[in-house]
C-alpha cells in the first residue's frame, strides 16, 4: 500500500482487512467485486454487498489479502 496519496493497486478477487469492523457482523475483511471509480464490496461475515468511492474506501484499508488467480499477472481467458 502506497503513502502520500498514491493509489492502492486493488484488483477483482482481492481481500480487503479494513481499519473498523462492518457494523452488522464485525467482520474486518471485504472481497472486492468490482473495480473502478468505486469499490463494491461483499462482506466476508455476512455477504452484505456495497458500494464505496475509491477514494474513502483507500482511507479506510489495513492491508490487501491477493487472491492467487490475480496475483499471477496471467489472464488465462
């Protein structure tokens, strides 16, 4: 993860350990399933699904879980 305002380079598949645990279930890790402008995010405890700005969500991240299909850099579509 970047400092200083870089982006965080997130990917489809990732997990996300956030700074506070969700309120529904105090799960801290989010499985990212879309990317862009902003995140939609699944919640590993409960499987609530939301949408977030990129940049609150980047603010709010404590580390990245790579899933291996993204990690490996090859699309074997």
């Amino acid at each position: 993860m970047e400092k200083g305002g870089g982006r965080v380079d997130i990917q489809v598949g990732d997990v996300l350990v956030m700074k506070k645990p969700h309120p529904g279930c105090g799960s801290t890790q989010m499985k990212v399933m879309r990317v862009g402008a902003d995140f939609r995010l699944t919640c590993a405890g409960c499987g609530h699904s939301f949408m977030i700005p990129r940049s609150k969500c980047e603010k709010k991240i404590r580390s990245v879980i790579r899933n291996e299909q993204s990690a490996g850099g090859t699309d074997d579509r």
